[in-house]
C-alpha cells in the first residue's frame, strides 16, 4: 500500500517470508524440536545466553552461521531475511547462542567486507562452522558512549604494531579466540581519524583477561589488559586510520534485529507454561495480548529492515529506531509481568519461570545500553528526522 | 504507476485541495460539509471498494482501506468509512443496492438494544457517526441487514471528542425501506473486526499526518536562539512519535495485507491495539513538542489527536488485548511464537 504522504521521514515497506524462507523456517524449527525441546532446560535470554560451542558447532553444519559471507569462505552467500529467520528461531527458544554470536552477526561481516584475502581464509571458515568465538574490543575505562575517546594505542614496529591499552566490559573474552580492537594509531586534530581496527589474539603474549562480574553474579564481562603486544601487519583490519568510518559500519550490524525484542521472551513463555490451566484470568489476557501485539509488529519492522538491507538499501536510522523501541519494550514487559503476581522474586525458586525473571530482572538494563545507549540511538534516529 | 498509486495521488490532491483549515472548522460548527462531500462522492470514493452490481465503484478493499489512509491524513470529516467500507458492504454483501447518498452505520455494543421482528426495528443505537446527515442508517440486527430512512427515525445529536457527530438513533416499530438476510460473512463480529480496521487505517494516517507536522513545527519553531528541534529533548519526542508512526503504519499495512486475503482477526485485533498505544504516546509527545500552539483551535495538530483520541476507542469495546490474550491463553507456550509469526492464517 503506498503512503503518498510521508516522504523523507524514516520508511519500512511491509514484507513477509517466501515460501522458500518458510521452508527454512520449519527446517529450523524441526531442528530446534530435536536438539531443544520447549520446556526442557533453561532457556538463556537473548544474547545473554549460554555460550555452547557444541551447539554453534552443529549451527555452523546446518550452515546456519556466517550465512551471508561468501561461498568460497565457507558461508552460505544467503540473504539478511534468511539470517532473520534463523535468528529468530533460536532466540525465541532462548538457545545457548553465546559462543557464536558476536562473530556471527559481526565480527564476520567486518571481515569480510574490510579485510584482506588471507585474514577472510583464516577466520572466517572457523566464523562459518562455529569454531571461532569473537569478543568486541570497543568500550575502555574513558570510552563509552564516546568511542572516538578510545586511548588503547597501536604503536609501529618493524613488521607491524605493539599495542598497549585496557579494554572494559568486553563480552565473552574469557572463553573466545579473537578480539576486533579499535585502537588509537595516530594523534589527529580530528579525534575520528587515527583509529584503527586490529584482529587481536586473546590467547597472545602480553593479553591478560580478568573477569568483571556481572550484576548477577555471572561471568560475561572482562577487563581486556593488552601489555606490549605485538600485532603482526597481517591482523590490521581495513585500512590504517579507518577504524572509525569501519567501527561505524560494524555498529549498523548490531541494531535493528529480533535480539532486540526478544531477550525476555522466553521468561514471558515460562510463565505461560508454568501457569495451571484456567488460572490466567483477565487481566493476564490483556497483557499477554498486548505483549503479542507488540512483538507482531516489532518482528514485522524487522524483517521490514532486513528486506530493506537484502535491496542494497543501508536502514541505520531504521534499525537504531527500532533498537530504541524494543528493547525498551523487553524490560517493560518484566514490570508487566510482575504486576500480575503476588511474588518476592527469588533466584533459588523452584520455578523456572522465576529464576529466569530474577535473571531478567537484573541483567534488563544492559539491554538499553549494550550496542548504543538508547540516548545514542535518540541522536542517531533524530537525524532521519531532520528537515 | 499502478491503479492504486494513483488512485492515492489523486485522492492526495483532492483532499490537499478541498480539506482547509476553514472547511475543518466550518465542518465541526455544522457537522458536516456539502461541498466536500460533493467532491468526494464526484470522485466516487465512497463506493472504492465496493462491486459495481450493487452500486459500488469496484476496485480492491486494499484500495478503500488506502483512501481511509489519506482520509485519516487529512483528518477527512465526513463518514466516508460508514458508508463505504462499512454500510455499503452491509447492504452489497447482503444483495442489497446502495443509494448514491451517505450511509451511516454502527456495531451495536453493550447498552443498545435494537430489535428487529422480521417487519420493523425497534429499539436504541448509540454512537452512530454522522446520523443526522445521512439518508439512511444501516444496521445489523438479529441476523438482518436492514436500511433505516433517516426520516423515521429520532435523531439525538452528541458529539465525539472531535466534535464529529456520533448520534443517538431511537427507533420505534420501524420499517426499513430494504432489508435481508446478513449475506455470508456478515455478523456482528466480522462488522465489528471491519469497523475496527477502517480505525485502524483512519489512525495510522493521522499519526504519520502528527509526526509530519511535528517535524515542520520543531524545525521553524524558534526559541532560545535556534529551532527547538535542535535540542535533544525536543529530538527525543520527535523520535518517540516517529516510532509510533511507523508502527501504526505496519500495522495498519499488514492488517490491510491480511484482510484482503480474508483470514485477518489476528492482525486486525493487534493492528488496533497498537494504534491505540500509538496514538496514545505520539500524541502526547506532540503537544509537548507543539507548546501552548498546539492547544489552540487555530493550529492544525488538535483535528488529528482528538480524531485519534476518539477512534482509539471506537470499535474497541470488545477489548482486542484480551481477545488476543485468550487466544495465547489456549494455545499455550509452544503455540506463541508460531502465532507471532504465522498471525490469523485460516485457522484462527
């Protein structure tokens, strides 16, 4: 349907699945019947959960990782709706999808688009099969929100870089293979310009992980300390002093899909299936409608981005737009929720639905934070707006 | 250029043309416009939608839920839905002919109490847009479609909270100048899910209508030294109503998409839902960005969000949350998110 009106201002075109997404769509859930079973396990929440290599490996066989990169690196050279659907699933089933998420949603596509023919045959086939786990070497003591503020600096070498700095809050350090670092490789009057991209070791000489733990208790945060390491010429990523305009483009990669209204999905499900027949009355019936309601078109916005980015398009607006939204809309339905219970919360209840809100409850706020602060995604949304 | 494209341009451009700030206000103080709904009717846009066998213009219901789009655009004060998409579809649907002149019709809700006896209808319908100006009031009533001359009829004028007529009707043993069985499909819950879709597309125009105005407000607006919408907290509303469009905007599309396709009480119920909250969180952020102009009768943002307050609530009687909700409820855990994805399909 064509809305003459509002041209210039932010746009998603209605779409749905072919029938051959459909089919992918049944293939993954008939995967997920098998390997998941609903009401069997924990569910993780969103990306938050469980990393699982085990779990990734058999992803990565289906040849549902690294789905858009290139044949020849092993990818599946699939469209962004494809990777839509796949995602989707897992997320809604809260599968274990740490181990391979980073590097499947980004860390590859940054290697694939700037990086040189051997780094694309070295990482990405181990990005494709589920072999390789990514951490995201943005965030420092003194760079947040302000990455252009990072001081982790790359200092040349003979034959490349040696790199000292921290990194902070870098997701997953622990237990993955390599980090994208941005780094500070040169003194510019433009505080956007000399920063560069490194493909960095964590197992190298001179790396030391320490882990910072999480609000609730767990292990997925960790201090980054990077002491004279040496970075070989070979694990620059893109280009010398491009890092931010690649840093940039890697962000865009990280907004605007179903793991940004889907992390609390699973704590919603666990109370619908823990609930005894015929004890939702209401007022549980209004919000679980309204929830419903939300997610449809959330999910229908996008896929609506996804498509868009299947037709060349680049939706940055769009997706920090919905980004904002959603995950806004996750940590409301825990208020949700909750309103319709009489519980004090506890992590050690034998209900399983109230052990993954306890676990939901603390670890929501990162939602709004993680990827670009709902105040960045404001800013960078306003400009689609601007006359 | 395909036929709907250009049906909604040309529907643009009259619309642009005939619906003024004067003609909006002269609209509320009578409700009603002869001029404009002359103009709309030459257009045939009434009957968009409708088979021409019974009186109608033909084309798609996609097309007349499109031109309810442009409608809600233009804040459009005139019961255009009423008489096509709802009251002509009663009568058409039911093998009845339909008069070249405006139509009203309303589901009844809980408190009206018409009855029909196979010859006459007697009883109260509260809510009925625009009564006092249509040649007929159309309705369904103990399985009847049945045409009320609007001479036979007591009419209470009231108002909704946009000044647009929404009328008592009072029948006493009435006899209808046409009536029949309800054609096949048409009941009380297939008139309320249709009254609650073309609110659904008259809202998702108005909320991108309220963004584009709030837009150009913010950018020409000037205090402390530069346009307002350079500040964040001012971005930050433009933001929130920009959302809001865009989900009244799909929603409305793929409820639109799946009606026509004939299995959409999923969407169509989530469609209204969201355009309630959306109207409800856009509106707000627009008067705030507006200031005191905004609360003027002068500016054009009030014939938006007090047409938006009100259809947030028409056809809404019913509760579609919970209607949801109780679908969720049935189909259990494992059922959700096939239902997220997978909406009414035949099934629902």
């Amino acid at each position: 349907m064509a809305v003459v009106h509002n041209r210039g201002i932010l746009r998603f075109a209605a779409t749905e699945l072919t029938t051959s997404e459909l089919a992918l769509q049944a293939e993954v859930r008939e995967f997920l019947d098998h390997e998941l079973p609903g009401g069997s396990r924990r569910p993780g929440l969103g990306f938050n959960a469980p990393a699982d290599r085990e779990f990734s490996r058999k992803l990565g066989a289906r040849g549902w990782l690294g789905m858009a990169l290139p044949k020849r690196y092993g990818g599946g050279e699939r469209t962004a709706v494809e990777r839509f659907v796949v995602t989707e699933e897992l997320l809604s089933r809260g599968a274990p999808v740490g181990h391979h998420w980073v590097a499947d949603r980004q860390s590859g596509a940054v290697i694939a688009r700037f990086g040189t023919e051997e780094q694309k045959t070295t990482f990405l086939p181990g990005v494709c099969s589920g072999e390789l786990g990514f951490s995201i070497g943005m965030s420092e003591p003194d760079a947040g929100s302000d990455l252009a503020a990072v001081r982790t600096r790359a200092t040349r070498v003979d034959g490349g870089w040696t790199v000292n700095g921290t990194k902070v809050w870098t997701t997953g350090a622990h237990r993955n293979d390599f980090m994208v670092t941005l780094c500070r490789t040169d003194d510019s009057e433009d505080r956007h310009a000399g920063l560069t991209q490194l493909i960095i070791d964590l197992r190298a000489d001179g790396v030391t992980v320490n882990p910072i733990p999480f609000i609730d208790g767990t292990h997925d945060f960790n201090e980054v300390v990077l002491d004279d390491v040496f970075i070989a010429d070979s694990r620059v990523l893109g280009d010398v002093g491009q890092g931010w305009s690649q840093n940039t483009a890697e962000l865009a990669f990280e907004r605007g899909g179903p793991d940004r209204y889907l992390s609390t999905y699973p704590v919603i499900e666990q109370f619908l299936r823990e609930a005894a027949p015929g004890s939702l009355g209401a007022e549980s019936a209004r919000f679980l409608g309204h929830a419903t309601a939300t997610w449809w078109v959330l999910r229908n916005l996008s896929l609506s981005i996804a498509r868009a980015i299947d037709a060349g398009g680049s939706p940055v607006q769009e997706a920090a737009l919905v980004k904002e939204i959603g995950t806004r809309f996750e940590q409301d339905l825990l208020l949700g929720v909750q309103s319709l219970l009489d519980i004090e919360p506890s992590p050690e209840s034998q209900s399983l639905f109230e052990q993954l809100l306890c676990e939901a409850i603390l670890t929501a706020p990162s939602n709004t934070i993680r990827g670009g602060t709902t105040e960045i995604l404001l800013s960078v949304a306003a400009k689609g707006l601007a006359r | 250029m395909n036929n709907g494209a250009l049906l909604d341009q040309a529907v643009g451009e009259l619309f642009s043309r005939e619906i003024t700030p004067g003609v909006l206000a002269d609209a509320e103080r009578d409700g009603w416009s002869q001029p404009l709904w002359s103009a709309i009717s030459e257009m045939g846009l009434p009957g968009v939608g409708l088979p021409e066998e019974h009186g109608g213009q033909g084309g798609s219901v996609a097309d007349s839920l499109a031109v309810l789009r442009i409608a809600g655009w233009h804040a459009l004060p005139l019961p255009l839905a009423e008489t096509g998409l709802l009251g002509g579809w009663l009568l058409s649907s039911s093998g009845l002919p339909i008069p070249a002149t405006p139509l009203t019709t309303v589901a009844q809700r809980d408190g009206d109490d018409l009855s029909w006896d196979g010859a006459t209808v007697t009883g109260v319908l509260r809510g009925v847009p625009w009564a006092r100006h249509c040649s007929h009031v159309v309705a369904l009533v103990d399985g009847a479609v049945v045409q009320l001359s609007r001479d036979e009829l007591t009419v209470t004028a009231a108002t909704n909270l946009a000044g647009e007529p929404r009328d008592t009707i009072v029948c006493d043993h009435v006899t209808p100048v046409a009536w029949a069985a309800a054609g096949v499909g048409v009941d009380l819950e297939s008139l309320r899910l249709r009254g609650a879709l073309t609110r659904v597309c008259l809202m998702a125009g108005a909320i991108e209508r309220v963004l584009d105005v709030t837009v150009r407000h913010t950018d020409e607006r000037r205090q402390f030294g530069k346009p307002i919408a350079r500040f964040q907290a001012v971005q930050a509303h433009l933001v929130h109503i920009a959302q809001q469009a865009a989900i009244a905007s799909m929603a409305a599309d793929v409820a639109a998409r799946e009606y026509a396709r004939g299995h959409a009480a999923f969407e169509v119920w989530a469609a209204k839902t969201m355009c309630g909250e959306a109207a409800r969180i856009a509106t707000r952020a627009a008067h705030q960005a507006h200031g005191a102009m905004g609360m003027t009768q002068e500016y054009v943002l009030h014939h938006l969000t007090r047409r938006l307050w009100s259809w947030t609530r028409e056809y809404e009687d019913i509760g579609w949350a919970r209607r949801i909700g109780d679908v969720v409820i049935e189909r259990g855990a494992d059922g959700l998110y096939p239902l997220i994805t997978a909406g009414s399909g035949p099934r629902l």
